[in-house]
C-alpha cells in the first residue's frame, strides 16, 4: 500500500529531488527481486515518493547504485527499447479493476518510453508493455553520487481520469540493473509474473478532490511529399488530416482518424520466405497499435482471427492502400471490455475499396480469466469477394493461478463456401519456476478464411504438446538452463500427413544476459501441393518431404556497449541441404550515437536445375541523437533474393512539443513487407516526405 501526498504547487522537475516538497511524502523502498533471486531484497535500494496536485500526479525516484560510474545509460531514442540500459517503470491502473495499465518507462538519461497492458499481456518481442500507445507526460533524470534520480509528472488528461474524491489506483514498479541484469519489483515480483501481472500490483491511496482529467487531444497533419513507384509517373501530393483522442468517460475512449497517414511508420525488416506459409510481421502503424490488447484473439502459436495489417495494406507487394477514415472506441464498462472499430480504404492498384467493422467484447471471469466474443465484417468492391465475415468465441480459465485452458470457435462466410469454415481449438498450460508444459488440440476446416486475420495454415487436425524443465545449476556466470521437447502432428482433416515436427531443444541464460539457444534435433515432415517458389526460377516441386535440421546460437552478454549474437542452422532441406547463418551486431559508444549491422547467408544444395545458390540480407543501421527531442535514423538493407535491391530509409524527427512532432524522411524501396508465402516480388517507391504533426487540447 503506497499513499500520495497532496501538494499546492508542482515539485521542480529538474531531475533532482532536492526540492523540500518531495521530503513531504512517504518514500516506498521494499523493492524484491523477480530475478536473479526471486523473493530476496533488492541488492541496490531503491525510493519513491509520489506527489500529487489538483491536476497531475508527480513521482521522485531515487535509484541508489553502489558503483555509479558503471550505472548503463544509451538510449536518448523516445519509445525505443530501453532493454540495454538501467530503467525503471511505473505502472498505474488508474481505474483498479487489475486488468491492465499504463506504463511509463524512464532511463538515467530522461529518456520516456510507454505503453498499455491490456489483460495482463506483455508486448512483442518480450516487452513488458504493448508500446503503441503514446502519452503526455514530463521526466528529467541525472546520475549522481549516489546512483540516480527522476522526477515525472503526469498529467491526469494523460491518464483519462475524470474529477473523483477517495481514489484507489493498482500500482506497480519495476527497476532494472542493466550491469547484474537484476529486475527488482515492489509487487508481482514472481517469477511467473512481472509487472503485467495487474491482478497481483499493489494500490495506491490519498488522491482525493481532483480536478476534470478528461482526455482530449486534437493532431492535426499536414504532408508534402514526392512519389514515385516503378513503372509510374511521379506524384507531388500536398495532403493533410486529422487525428482525435477524446475521453467519453475515465474508462471509455473514442479515437478517429481521417485522411490518415503512416509516412513517418518505421520501415519493415527485409524477409524471406523458407516456408510454405505466410510470414508474421507486427504492427507498426500508431492508430492500430493504440488498444490493440483489446482486439487481440488468439486462435494459436501467432494466428490471430484479427490481423490489423490486412488493412491499409497489401498483404502481397507490400503497397500502402488509402485509409479514408477511421473510429475506434475501446474501454470498460464494470467487468466488460470492449473494442469497436470501423476503417474504410479507397481504391488503389489492384486493391478495390473497402469497408471493416470490427467488434470484441470481454467479460472478465476471476484471476486474469475471461469469457469473449468477436466479430469482423468486411465488405468490399471486388465483385467476386464482395464480403467476408468473421465470427468467434474465446475463453480463458486461470486455475490455481498456475493452470491455464483456452479454447475458440470461430467460423468465416465468404462468396461460395458453404462448409468446412470453421476453426475450433484449446489448449491446456500451466507455468512454474521450474517446469512450463502445453497440450492443445486444433482443427481447421479447409475453406477457414478470415481475410482480415492472420492463419498460417487450413484444412489441419492439429495435435501438439511441449514441455520445458528449467533448472538454475550453481554454476559460475549461469543462471537457468532450460530443456526443451514438443512434437506437432497436423495431418489434413481427411487424415492425410501433411506436417509433422518434432523438436529437442537446450538453452542456456547466463547471468550477464548471454544466452545460447542450441536445437540438437529439429525433424520436419511436409507435404508440398502446389511448388513452392524459393528463387528466381527455381520451384520445388509438389511431394512429402522428410528432413531434420540443427541450431546454434549465441548471444554475448548485455552489460557492453558492443553486444553481438550470431545463429547458424544446418541440415536437410526439401531433399537437398540449406545452411542458415545470421550475425547480428550493436555498438553505442555513446548516448547520442549508435549502430548496428546485420547479415543473414543462406546456402542452398537443391537437386533441382539452378538449385545451388546463395541469398544474403544485409542491413546497416545507424542512430544519431542531437538531443531527447531531436534524433537522425538511416537504415540501409541489401536483398539478393527475388528483389535484388538496396534499400535506404532516413528519417529526421523532431518532438518539438509533447505528441507534436516535424519528420523528413527519404525512402527507397519499400516501407511495408509482404507476409505471404513464396517471396512474391515488390513495388519499389522512392519516396521523400516532410510531416509536420500538432497536438492540442482544445
């Protein structure tokens, strides 16, 4: 239990807590350990102290450090991954229902980072927090004698918290200790938890009498821009639109967009294809990352009856297709959590226009448990695929809050499909310290279509299961070994083989952050029907195919300024043999600059004729901050494969105010990659874009 202090005016927010005010609150300081040492007192002190006005709340952190000068702080980059670097992160669930959150993210640097749990769910990639969304908020940080402190304030319109007397929010903290690679929580500090874990946060009390919070932010846009994609005539748009976020309560928000623009979204990796099925790529687009927690329905291993990349973009070049417009409104209302949205996308290429309305609805149950439904609609000008329809129902049953069953129905209508459109599955998991297992059984009709979902395959009876043992052996510089095996039998729903694998797997986490990710067996069965396109002209053709593979990796420890890993996987491939290597490298000499390189070499030995060839990617990038608001990024890749391309991207941004932002950008290439199998070739645009963006509450 924590309790904030009422204050007349704010504290300074120099980064520095020697303003008197913040000596008028209670510091928090029983910080334990999730990791290494689950359950034991943090090995480096930690204080906070929170303080609040009429119209914002402010925290004081003070992070003490026995050895200051090796304290790691690089990152001067807003909303990039500060998992290199000590942080620390406050999560508020401002309306205490235990479900979800926001975050907000500080280095030693000052440097913010923030996001949203939704429904105890942790973002991509590992991360504690789903990053799309962006608010409003002040930090300045220093590292000092005695370690390092900050100071936030946070607006209450930042948090959608309407006028209230008696406030009870969850609250959460979480250090990290980038050098001991130590993770230090006030509460949730389980293993198995985290601070995503919002039903086992603790609470804060003492806010009463506030002013009106009510979120309301109008962004405007303006866009002037040369485009030129190959075989077309150079356009000069000057363009502009809209952005709304409003507050309809403190637990209800309404977002719309118009004319919507996504020149200044990150580009995609360049990908290629080994598989016979489409490639999942995340969503980078700010209006479908906002809430995106709320729409997520997982239907297994990364399938998603929705998929919010199947709008807006052309899920086989790759090619952006004009959003008109948009509405989302999400919130909850008691125990429901709901999400309706409505896009609507104009003619472009190939691409007919188009309307999507979706709808998710969530009735939480007990413990993270819920009951769910979902809806998707699509229309569209295609004459022959004038619609699709999508429907779902999907729960989770938390047990002994180890034990996890899930289990979906969904089902699709499109012109033509009468019959076998249907996907039912579930799943039973539990997670401990030392042992996590899965059994799921899943099956899918042949005629399952949610155009506006991601499915790596139809017409499968899946069967799978997966067990990993995890020991932590007292062994110098180790600290968890990990043992894994599963085993995927997906035969068609006649009965016909057409995937099988199984695996063994050994891992190693070392103390540092090192790791090594080794697969003594990877055996695969697969039936190809239809050839599949590798390279150029070379197919490989339809029949059931049996070979194994192995894998190496490698990861240095995290506490440098130089890191690496590095991945070879070698072995069969559809009757011949492939060698997969990849080397991934980071140098941050300083704050304000850092690079990175990559290479991926695969070798293939293919019985076919022109079967023996090599494809490289490559990618260089480099970062340069002049300051937190002002920040240079160049990405160049090199594709061999189908494209046979460099690629380029430089961007120029400027946060000249809070969520007010000016970019240039140049590009060549392509900004969004294909997720469809086959490596199928893309338009290459060379575009150059100047965006100004202003945020205002009116």
């Amino acid at each position: 239990m924590a309790e904030a202090v009422r204050v007349d005016r704010a504290p300074r927010l120099d980064g520095a807590l020697d303003d008197p005010l913040w000596q008028s609150a209670k510091p928090i300081t029983d910080f334990r350990q999730r990791e290494p040492q689950e359950g034991e007192p943090a090995t480096e002190k930690a204080e906070v102290r929170i303080l609040y006005t009429r119209h914002a709340a402010y925290f004081g952190i003070h992070c003490y450090d026995s050895a200051p000068s090796r304290i790691v702080a690089t990152e001067l980059r807003r909303d990039v991954s500060q998992g290199l670097d000590d942080h620390f992160e406050i999560l508020i669930n401002s309306n205490h229902d235990r479900r979800g959150g926001y975050v907000f993210e500080i280095n030693p640097l000052g440097t913010q980072g923030d996001g949203l749990v939704v429904e105890e769910q942790s973002g991509s990639e590992g991360t504690d927090f789903d990053s799309g969304w962006d608010g409003v908020w002040t930090s300045e940080a220093r590292i000092t004698q005695d370690g390092w402190t900050a100071t936030i304030e946070i607006p209450f319109t930042t948090l959608n918290f309407t006028k209230s007397k008696d406030v009870v929010w969850g609250l959460n903290f979480k250090r990290f200790i980038r050098r001991k690679n130590e993770e230090d929580l006030w509460a949730a500090y389980r293993r198995t938890y985290g601070i995503a874990k919002v039903s086992e946060a603790g609470e804060l009390t003492g806010i009463t009498d506030i002013g009106s919070g009510r979120l309301f932010v109008v962004k405007p846009y303006g866009l002037a821009q040369y485009d030129k994609q190959t075989g077309q005539n150079p356009e000069f748009p000057l363009t502009g639109g809209l952005d709304v976020k409003y507050g309809i309560r403190s637990n209800v928000v309404l977002n719309l967009t118009g004319n919507t623009d996504f020149s200044a979204t990150d580009v995609d990796q360049e990908q290629f294809n080994l598989t016979p099925f489409p490639i999942f790529i995340p969503e980078k687009r700010q209006f479908f990352l906002e809430n995106a927690g709320i729409f997520n329905f997982d239907i297994g291993d990364q399938d998603q009856l929705f998929f919010s990349r199947q709008i807006g973009i052309d899920s086989v070049t790759g090619n952006q297709v004009p959003i008109n417009g948009g509405a989302k409104l999400t919130g909850t209302l008691g125990r429901l959590q709901f999400g309706v949205m409505d896009v609507d996308t104009r003619s472009s290429g190939p691409n007919p226009y188009a309307n999507y309305a979706v709808v998710r609805l969530k009735e939480s149950l007990w413990g993270g448990s819920y009951i769910g439904v979902m809806g998707i609609d699509k229309r569209s000008g295609d004459v022959l695929d004038s619609f699709n329809q999508t429907g779902g129902i999907d729960t989770r049953l938390v047990f002994f809050k180890d034990w996890f069953l899930d289990a979906h129905m969904a089902g699709t209508q499109s012109p033509g499909y009468l019959s076998g459109n249907s996907d039912v599955g579930a799943s039973l998991s539990y997670r401990s310290n030392w042992v996590e297992g899965k059994f799921e059984r899943r099956k899918i009709g042949p005629n399952f279509n949610p155009e506006v979902g991601f499915i790596e395959r139809t017409d499968s009876n899946e069967t799978y299961g997966d067990v990993t043992f995890k020991v932590r052996p007292k062994i110098a510089g180790v600290r968890e070994l990990q043992f894994e095996g599963f085993i995927l039998h997906a035969p068609d729903t006649q009965g016909v083989v057409q995937t099988q694998e199984w695996q063994g797997t050994f891992r190693a986490d070392l103390n540092n952050g090192g790791y090594t990710d080794d697969d003594i067996a990877d055996v695969f069965t697969q039936r190809i029907t239809t050839p599949l396109h590798i390279y150029k002209n070379v197919f490989i053709p339809n029949g059931l195919y049996h070979f194994a593979r192995h894998q190496i990796t490698y990861g240095s420890g995290q506490d440098r300024r130089f890191t690496y890993n590095f991945f070879e996987r070698f072995g069969g491939y559809y009757g011949g043999t492939l060698n997969e290597f990849r080397v991934r490298a980071n140098y941050r000499p300083t704050a304000k600059f850092s690079i990175s390189a990559s290479e991926t070499w695969d070798r293939f030995r293919l019985p076919l004729a022109n079967g023996n060839f090599s494809v490289v990617l490559a990618s260089l990038q480099g970062n340069y901050s002049f300051t937190r608001f002002l920040t240079f990024t160049s990405l160049i890749q090199v594709d061999t494969s189908n494209t046979q391309a460099v690629s380029a991207n430089v961007r120029l941004r400027y946060n000249y105010r809070p969520d007010s932002d000016l970019y240039v950008i140049y590009n060549v290439g392509t900004q969004f990659a294909s997720i469809a199998p086959a490596n199928p070739p893309q338009v290459r645009e060379t575009r150059f874009a100047i965006k100004w963006t202003y945020a205002f509450a009116p």
